[in-house]
C-alpha cells in the first residue's frame, strides 16, 4: 500500500479556526480515556483495542508532527500533523485555512486504516470540521447554511 492522506479541514464554521499538534495531542489522549472508560463499564479491556497506540514524536517534527506507534500485531503506524493551506473563495478574496493531515505510511496495516478513519471522524466532529477521507470522499460535521 503506498502512502495515503486524510484532512480534517478547520473551515470558517469549525469550532475554532487554528490548532496545534500539543491540542491534536490533547484530543486523542481525550479519545483514549472515553474508550478506557467505556471498557470500565463494559468491565473489558476496551482502551487498550480501541487505542493500541503510543504517541511518539522524532526531534524533527516537534510542534508539528507526531506519529502514533503500536506494537500489536495489528497495528503499525499512522502520522499525524498540523499545516495550513491557502484557499480561494468565491468572491476572489483569499483566507489561512489550517487543517490536520493523517498519513498511513507505505507499512501501514488494514488495522491501521481502520483506526485512522475513526481517528478522523473523531477529530472532525469534536472540530466541526470538513474531512476529507482516505478514498477522496469529504464528511462535513459543521453546520451547513
């Protein structure tokens, strides 16, 4: 499988309009704890299936990038950054749009693909944000006019 992108795009109607990796950072150990307490009640071992990830960083990527790692059979890892890109609205008038990208490197498993779609409709929710999945179809979560 070779490399593959997702974006949770931050559009004028999201929750807010920038973000950073420490906030993403923030989401996902949020994500962790209501899956490990949806196990408690389940009296399952429910967080370690639902994130079977430690978050990681290189020296690099500080404050832009971090990967999510899994030593599950499974599982192998999925990247996650902050960017921003510049669109072009109707009226000719240009805006910042930030947006998170999710990649599945070329050794990503189907597992990992799995997650990382539920990663981003999480992420795209809690944001009201526009995603743009895997296979090119877009998911809006913001309130539409």
């Amino acid at each position: 499988m070779m490399a593959v992108n997702a974006f949770i795009k931050l559009v004028p109607s999201s929750v807010k309009q920038t973000i950073t990796i420490e906030e993403v950072k923030e989401l996902f150990h949020y994500y962790k704890n209501i899956t490990a307490k949806t196990g408690d009640q389940l009296n399952w071992q429910y967080g370690e299936t639902a994130f079977p990830y430690e978050i990681k960083e290189t020296e690099g990527s500080k404050g832009k990038a971090f990967y999510l790692h899994s030593e599950h059979e499974r599982y192998n890892a999925i990247l996650i950054g902050v960017d921003k890109e510049t669109i072009k609205e109707e009226d000719g008038t240009e805006r910042e749009q930030q947006y998170i990208q999710v990649t599945l490197p070329e050794q990503s498993t189907h597992g990992d693909k799995g997650k990382a779609n539920e990663f981003c409709k999480f992420l795209a929710k809690k944001l009201q944000g526009e995603l743009h999945l895997f296979n090119d179809r877009i998911m809006y979560y913001y309130p539409r006019k």
